[in-house]
C-alpha cells in the first residue's frame, strides 16, 4: 500500500490524493502520515531525481538535435492563411534557424574560424535568396494587378516603337 502511496503521489504531487488511490480510509490524515515516513520520502525522492535525470538532455543529444536542425532533417508547424482560413503545415526549418544551429555547433569547436565564416556566408546567402522567393510568391492581387499594368504599357511602347521602325522602314524602301 504504501508503494502504491508513493507512485500515486508522485504522479499527483498530492498526499491526500495519493493517499486515496492507494485505498486508506482517512486520506488526509494518512497522507500526511506518510510524507512524514523517511523511507517513503526517500524512495519518492529517489524516483523524481531518476526522472529529472530521464528529463535532461546531455550535451551529445544536444549537438545531435541542433545537427538534425542544420541538416534540414527536422520539419516545424506552421500557420498558413488558405482562401477558406488557416491550416497548419509541417515544413522544413528556414534557413535562418538553420544558420543559427550552424553556429552553435561551431561554437563547441573554436579552431574552425576559417570553416565557421564560410558556412555563416553560406547560410545568409541561402537565407537571403529563400527569402527573396517568398516575398515574390506573397505578392498580393493588388500588387499583381499593378506589376501587370506595367508590363501592359511596357509592351505597348515596345509594339509603338517598333510599328514606328516598320514604318520608317517601309519609308526608306518605299
């Protein structure tokens, strides 16, 4: 019973609670009974500080995640406008959030200043052309419209001036 005690409260952080689900009869009494028992404390101490330690990450995990971020192996969730609302899309992290794992991997290794500035140059080249292509995408209908009354007149004056060359043409062999 008083492992049942235990495990109950370390899911609840509640004696009482605990206390009940482990089938005492008066479970604030025998709650706070129990929490006064050193074994008891001892082994709910033990089982938290074995899953903090679960909870950690070490720094090889760490380098692993931020190399899995680098590579472009891990996808986030977005929010995307749609005509009919928003949904959620899984895409590949941006470039920049790369660049950023980039460097705090480089961090770790100091003698590659040569290597760092590279791949920094690298990343905000990549980072600068994909965001150049998204501001192109996001052009609004306004915008669109407008970009394509300009290449309406800018055609027009190339179909003017090339009539006028015809005609001059026509003039000369005429």
């Amino acid at each position: 019973m008083q492992k049942t005690f235990a495990e109950a409260y370390i899911e609840t952080g509640n004696a009482s609670s605990a206390a009940e689900k482990a089938g005492y009869n008066s479970p604030g009494q025998a709650g706070y009974r129990l929490m006064k028992n050193v074994q008891i404390k001892r082994y709910i101490n033990e089982r938290l500080y074995g899953m903090r330690t679960l909870q950690i990450m070490t720094a090889d995990e760490a380098l692993k995640e931020l190399s899995a971020i680098a590579f472009g192996l891990v996808e986030e969730t977005v929010v995307v406008g749609t005509p009919v609302g928003a949904e959620t899309v899984d895409r590949p992290v941006d470039p920049r959030t790369r660049m950023s794992a980039i460097k705090e991997i480089l961090k770790r290794y100091p003698d590659n200043d040569r290597l760092l500035d590279a791949q920094i140059r690298r990343a905000e080249a990549e980072a600068f052309v994909s965001e150049t292509k998204a501001a192109a995408i996001q052009t609004t209908g306004a915008e669109q419209e407008r970009q394509d009354e300009q290449i309406d007149r800018l055609l027009a004056g190339i179909e003017t001036i090339a009539q006028e060359e015809r005609r001059k043409a026509d003039e000369e062999n005429g």
